[in-house]
C-alpha cells in the first residue's frame, strides 16, 4: 500500500510537528508511507499571525511558531523522510494539477491530511485509489471547527483527535479513530506535542489495518444532531485561559 502524509510547512506545534513524523516513521516498519507533501504556507500572513498571536497574549505559542519558522531551511522534518527512503514534495495546495498529477503518477492509494488548513475539492478527493483522510483536532462527531482540543481543556472535557474520510464538506465523512489524549493538561504547547505523538501511532496502527482488510474499516456515522463549532479565540477568550492557569 503507498500513502502520502500532506501537512503544512509551517505549523505552532512545537518543534514543528515532528514527533508526530518520527512516531509515525518508527511504526512503519514495512514502509507504508512512502512520501511526504508538505503545502506552502510561509507568507505575509505568517507574519500577521505572529503578530496578533502575540498581541493575544498566545505567548509560548509564539515562540514555537517562531522558533519553527527559523529553523525551516534546516529541513530537519525532510530529512526523517529521505533519511529513511522516502521522498518529500511541495506544493502550493492539493487542488493545483500539478499535485493531483503527481498523486496519479505515484499510484498512491490514500492520502493522509495532517495540519493543513487546505480545502480539498473533488478533483483531489477522488485521485487517490481509497480516498483521502484527515487528523481533526477534535472529538467527532460532537466537536467541529478549529482548536476544539483547547476548547476542551479549558472546559475539562476529553481533548483529542479524530482520523475521518474526507468529503467535500468540512469535518465530515466516515470516522474511523477517535482518541482521547488528556482532559486535564493546561500546558497547550506540550499537549500538541504529546498529540501528535499519539496521532503518529494511532495512524500507523489504522493504516495497518487497512492493509490487512485492504480496504476502508467500516468505521462509524459522522452525524450529530446538535454539533459545537469552535473557531479562533478572541484576546478575552485567550486572557480568559490564562486566567485559568493555561500556558498558551
């Protein structure tokens, strides 16, 4: 089986996501995973989020999201890849001709979303020969949107991920893993990477399966009657959890 890992080029996770590539690489001992696309994101935009990370009082965070800006040339998340005989691509989104060319001429049978904030469109979704999944950051089907795991710190509820089936429409489609890391941490920095740690393993143990079966598990329905929507704290939302004794 050949699965494609797609993640940013930046994210704020500490050190830059990496103990979710090492975990996963370690796990994979019959080289599952065979590449790694890694989408443009190092913009003036980033700057823009430094700065008003910053001015929420997102402190730590920033530092990370700096700190892993600085050491992009180094490549360190690269080389786990072709150290260990893997390739590494990059593109500006999932949806450019180019990179669904590239899944086509790969004969890649699933790809794997990991910390993008790319829309998939149908052209893309339906390249790879079992489709496409994502790392949601959050409980499905109960909890959608963006940073749902802080949200659910904050509130002392079970904060974790989910691994779905990508559809056309956001956080939806089959979900096949729901795992819960802590309900307690308030350490947010140190809670994605203890996450990310625990998504590395818990993909590699679904992607195991999915080669014995050689298909899609059967998974569980993605539907709730009543779902919460989480987005972007305000800065009265981050002084709040700061409030509470939160490390943002």
């Amino acid at each position: 089986m050949k699965v494609v890992i797609v993640s940013s080029q930046l994210t704020y996770v500490p050190e830059n996501y990496r103990s979710f590539y090492r975990t996963l690489l370690e796990h994979d001992a019959d080289h599952d995973v065979v590449g790694l696309i890694l989408l443009k994101n190092v913009d003036f935009q980033v700057l823009k989020s430094i700065m008003g990370l910053s001015f929420i009082g997102a402190k730590m965070i920033t530092k990370h999201l700096v700190q892993n800006l600085l050491n992009i040339p180094k490549n360190e998340n690269e080389k786990l890849f072709i150290d260990s005989g893997r390739w590494v691509k990059s593109f500006d989104s999932m949806n450019d001709p180019k990179a669904i060319q590239f899944i086509k001429d790969q004969e890649i049978d699933l790809i794997v979303n990991a910390r993008t904030r790319c829309i998939y469109k149908n052209d893309i979704l339906k390249t790879p020969k079992m489709g496409c999944l994502n790392i949601h950051h959050g409980l499905l089907p109960d909890y959608r949107g963006t940073l749902c795991d802080l949200y659910a710190l904050s509130e002392q509820r079970d904060a974790g991920f989910s691994i779905h089936h990508m559809t056309s429409k956001i956080d939806a489609g089959i979900i096949y893993k729901k795992v819960c890391v802590s309900r307690e941490m308030k350490d947010y920095p140190q809670y994605l990477k203890l996450a990310a740690t625990k998504e590395g393993q818990v993909l590699c143990e679904l992607i195991s399966e999915i080669k014995r079966l050689r298909k899609l598990p059967q998974g569980q329905s993605n539907h709730c009657a009543k779902p919460l929507y989480t987005k972007n704290p305000t800065r009265l939302q981050i002084k709040n959890f700061l409030k509470q004794g939160f490390i943002l």
